[in-house]
C-alpha cells in the first residue's frame, strides 16, 4: 500500500527537516530573543533583584555575553524540540484553521507555563507585577508554537520548496538534533517506521484509519492540558 520505503523516507525527512529549520528560528527568536527582552523588562521593573541568581541559573539584571549566548542557544534547542513534538501530532489537527492554530498555541503555553510557574524558588516570588511576570513565561512558548504552525503549513504545502530542492539541501537541518535533541528523533523516527510498517498492511491501514485512535489519543492530551490547566491557575492564585 503506498510508495516504497526510500520514497516515502524521503518525504519524510524533507517534512522533518522543514519543520526542523522553522523550529529552530522561531526557538531561536521567540524563546532566545524574547526570553531575553522578557528577563530584561522585569529586571528594569525589579532593580532590587539585580544580582539574584534565577531558578535556571542566571543572575538576575546582568545580561553578560556568555548567558545571552547560553540563552539563545537553549532557545534554538527547544524550538527543534517543539519541532519534533509537532511533527508527532500534526496529523490530530482538527476544525477550522484558526481553531488549530488556537489549540496547537493554548497548548504548549499551559503546559510548559505549568512547568516554569511555580510558588517555590525567587523568581515569581521577586519579581513584580507578577501577572507580568507569569504572562510573559506563559506566553512564549504559546506564540512559537502558534508561530509554528502558521509557517509550517506553509512550507509544507504540496509543491513548495521543501519538495522541490535536492534531499540533502532539504535535510539538512536535521543535523540541528545531534546532542540533546538526539532521543527524541529516535522516537519521532520509530513512531514513523512502526506507522508506515502498519500502513502497508491491510489490518494496519485499517487500524490507522479509524476515527477512535485519533480520538483517543486527543482525548489523552485534552487530559494533560487539564491537569497542567489547574495546576497553573492553582500555582498562580498562591503567587498574586
């Protein structure tokens, strides 16, 4: 059923290393960059925290070269992360396009806000407002996720460069995952060999195609976004 391997392999790694390329920037610009702008806001708002030493391990109002580069860095990380996890639940996007760009957005800022929020430590606790403060780490994983999702559709449309240029051009952002990233790929590419390996048997296509497994599987991750939902808006009720 389908292609061969090397063909569908191919489309593969060009659609992985597209969506590579735009996580990556995006991490680079919206979680390097504007985690950056962020710490330097709430720093000139916060003048007496100059100095503290942050949850994750910067100090507080000093903006040397070494953090600005470490921060950009770990922001082009998790953008080629996030890019991974997109590539795994892409295909769940249901509704109009403004409601998958909403769920797909809402998501990742919930979530991950859920994992940076949190009453213990200095930072939510020093720095003020603090509505701000939990806004901004609330919102920049949900603008790079939604960002995301724009402009990987885009150039993964059918005919688009991504299709077009030679396979080595097009995959060559998948060398972004050597290092930390590298666990991950291995799970984006055997959760890619299973589901083709089941594609192109009939029982497999059928199990594939039928609604529930979609269905359950959104339905598991209604079930994360709630619980980190209420553990967000609990650890924020403590803070303000």
């Amino acid at each position: 059923m389908g292609g061969g391997w090397g063909k569908s392999a191919a489309l593969a790694a060009r659609r992985m290393g597209a969506v590579t390329a735009l996580g990556a920037l995006l991490g680079l610009l919206v979680g390097g960059v504007g985690g950056r702008l962020a710490m330097m806001l709430l720093a000139r708002l916060n003048p007496e925290a100059t100095g503290v030493t942050s949850d994750d391990g910067f100090t507080m109002g000093q903006f040397t070269f070494s953090d600005t580069v470490n921060l950009l860095l770990l922001g082009t990380l998790l953008g080629v992360v996030g890019a991974g996890v997109y590539v795994l639940l892409r295909g769940l996007r249901i509704g109009p396009r403004w409601f998958q760009i909403l769920c797909i957005g809402a998501g990742p800022a919930v979530v991950i806000g859920a994992l940076i929020v949190h009453p213990d430590g200095v930072d939510f606790r020093l720095l003020e407002p603090t509505w701000l403060a939990i806004g901004l780490f609330v919102a920049i994983p949900g603008v790079y996720a939604a960002l995301l999702t724009v402009y990987a559709e885009r150039v993964l449309r059918p005919g688009g460069w991504w299709q077009r240029a030679p396979l080595a051009l097009a995959a060559a952002p998948l060398v972004l995952w050597i290092g930390p990233a590298a666990p991950l790929l291995l799970v984006v590419t055997a959760g890619w060999v299973a589901r083709e390996g089941l594609r192109r048997t009939r029982a497999g296509a059928v199990v594939l195609g039928h609604p529930a497994l979609g269905w359950a599987t959104r339905l598991g991750l209604a079930a994360i976004f709630t619980i980190a939902l209420l553990d967000l808006a609990r650890d924020t009720a403590e803070l303000i």
